[in-house]
C-alpha cells in the first residue's frame, strides 16, 4: 500500500479520478460512427480460370473413385457368393504373384 492511499475500508467512498472519466464516449451526433470508422472498404476480386492441372486432377480422381467402387462392388458380392469368393481369392492371388515377378 502506498503513503496515502486510503485502507480497504475506504475503498468503497473512492470516486474516480476526473482525468479517467474524461475519455468517455462521444456525445451523440459528434466524430464518426464506429460502422463509419471501421466499415469493410470495397476490395477488388481477381477471378483466376482454372488451370488444366486443376481439370486432370478432378479427372485422374473421378476414375480412382469409379475403380474403387467397382472393387467394393466386387468385394460385397464376393462375400455374399462362397463360390465368387474362390474365385476372387484366386485372381488376386495370381495378381500378387505377377507383381513380385517384376
């Protein structure tokens, strides 16, 4: 506590210092609005084509798409018929034994 600062029982009457309360807020109809002072100013947009990257890539993941779900498709039906499930097992254990052959 410093040297004259009253003790907390006198903490209650304390008013505000004058210099504090002097920057209080404008009255109306005086300075800017803050919707004025801060308002978002127009920004010119750059509207950039899409490159062909951008068009193959769409492309290139469209067919893995189309290929995945004809895997799942070929998957489920394999579950639900023991006989396909041979079948397929075989196929991919050939397709298996290709790779390593290279």
């Amino acid at each position: 506590m410093r040297a004259g600062d009253p003790g907390p029982e006198g903490m209650e009457n304390r008013k505000y210092r004058p210099r504090l309360m002097s920057a209080g807020r404008p009255m109306d109809g005086e300075g800017k609005s803050l919707k004025e002072q801060y308002g978002e100013e127009k920004k010119e947009e750059l509207i950039v084509p899409k490159s062909a990257a951008v068009k193959l890539s769409r492309a290139y993941s469209a067919v893995v798409q189309a290929v995945m779900a004809a895997f799942a498709l070929i998957g489920g039906v394999s579950l639900a018929r023991p006989e396909l499930r041979a079948i397929l097992a075989g196929i991919i254990l050939e397709a298996i034994r290709e790779i390593k052959g290279f």
